[in-house]
C-alpha cells in the first residue's frame, strides 16, 4: 500500500497522506514521496492547483517517532528538508483541508498553503521545544510575521496543543468548516483557483511571497542547522527516552 497516494481531478493535483492507523505519522519515505509530489505537479502545465489532505480521521501526527530516530535529518539533504524547501517554493497555489490531529509539521506546513480548511474539531501542536528540538519550516520567521510575536511565543515556546478557532484567529486557517463537509469545501476552492487565469494566480502569489522569500530561505537553513545540532543534544535524548518510555521527561540536568 502506498502511504502518499496522488490523483488528478480535472486541473487539481490531489496528494493524500496515506497511513490511517498511524494517524499519518510521516517517515523520511513518506517525506520523499510528497517532494516529489509536489515538484512533479509544479512541472506539469495540466496542474493548475494542488490540494493536500490526510487518510481517515487525522491530517499528520508530525514525525513517525521510530523512523525519526532511525532516520535522523541531520543534513540539508534528508527528506524531511527536502520536502520544506519543496512545499515552501511551491509555485502553484496550495490548499489543504486538514481534520483530526496536526501535529509539528503537520502545522508549520500549513504556513506555506495559500488556503487552508480545518474541520472544527483538529487539534494543532508545535512540540518542538518539549522535544529538545527547534522550529522547522521557517515557522520561527513565519509564525510571529502571521500571528504576532507574543503568540507565535506562547505556541513555540510552551508547544501546547491549541484548536482549530485558535489557529484560524492566529491566521494559520482561512476557515473552520463542520467536519463533514471539509473535504467539500476545500475541493470547491481548489476548483475555484483552477478556474482562475493560471498564470495571474502564480503571478500573485509570487508577487505577495517576494519580500518575504529571502527570509524563509535564511530562516530554513538555520533551522536546518540548528535541528541537527540539537537532535545529539542531552535535552533531545530526554526527551525522546521519555516519549518512548511513556514517562515525563526531566530536564533539570541539561543545560
């Protein structure tokens, strides 16, 4: 079975991460498989519009623990980085309907969509510092740019879980939607943009991206290298000894 499933649907491209009893937890494959997704759409004139969704009842838990561990990105070159630089230089319009649970990157890359549609009971979280780890996905320039330095903090720094109201008045959700009609909603505006002059709509988001395009890419290769630093860190250890061990990490002896 494949976990990163694509269909076309007229001139949108649709790509489905595809691993349901995992609650579509990502591994470096899954990453790869999505990169390619994207890049293959970006290059095929038939593609107007991609549209990004989950299997089942969960968007992305964020990273598959396991595969994390085996896998670690400590290099520009894993496919997790891969799969950011893809999803944040994409040229044609994203748009992602997202339910369930959206977990680490399953939120910061929403910060890339150009729409985003979240069913009212998805629950978000960017645990990045309870793991001992840094932000990814330029989210440390572009979380405080949308939402506010003071906000984009309180999520960064305490990682807890916040809903789906709280991300749409954050700026991170164009609409909450009931959640029987996300898929609805969000394929009726995939087909709106795919209506559109394509290339006035590429044009525009490229035109309201610009000034902010040299700060994501300083902004994704310090958190690269940073992520990497960080993952040999003492914290992160504890962290990932914790998760696995099913018990609250104590980081009093880490610097």
């Amino acid at each position: 079975m494949s976990l990163v499933l694509t269909a076309r649907d007229g001139a949108v491209q649709r790509i489905q991460i595809n691993r349901p009893e995992k609650k579509n937890a990502l591994t470096a494959d899954m990453y790869a498989a999505i990169a390619a997704a994207l890049r293959a759409a970006d290059a095929d004139p038939g593609v107007r519009v991609v549209l990004i969704h989950g299997a089942g009842d969960a968007f992305t838990a964020g990273n598959d623990l396991q595969d994390f561990l085996a896998n670690a990105p400590r290099t520009p070159e894993a496919p997790v980085f891969g799969f950011l630089h893809a999803v944040s230089h994409a040229e044609k319009p994203l748009v992602a309907a997202v339910s369930g649970v959206a977990v680490g990157v399953g939120t910061t890359m929403l910060l890339h969509c150009d729409l985003v549609y979240a069913a009212d009971g998805t629950k978000f979280a960017l645990p990045f510092v309870n793991l001992g780890l840094c932000p990814e996905a330029a989210s440390s320039f572009l979380l405080p740019s949308i939402a506010g330095y003071q906000r984009a903090a309180e999520l960064l720094l305490l990682g807890e879980p916040f809903d789906a109201a709280q991300a749409h008045a954050l700026g991170i959700v164009t609409e909450v939607v009931p959640a029987e009609i996300l898929m609805m909603r969000a394929g009726e505006a995939a087909e709106k943009l795919a209506e559109k002059p394509a290339a006035s709509v590429r044009l525009t988001k490229r035109l309201m991206k610009r000034a902010w395009m040299p700060a994501i890419e300083t902004a994704l290769a310090e958190e690269i290298r940073h992520f990497g630093e960080r993952l040999g860190s003492p914290e992160a250890k504890e962290a990932f000894s914790a998760f696995l061990e099913k018990r609250k990490p104590d980081f009093s002896r880490c610097g």
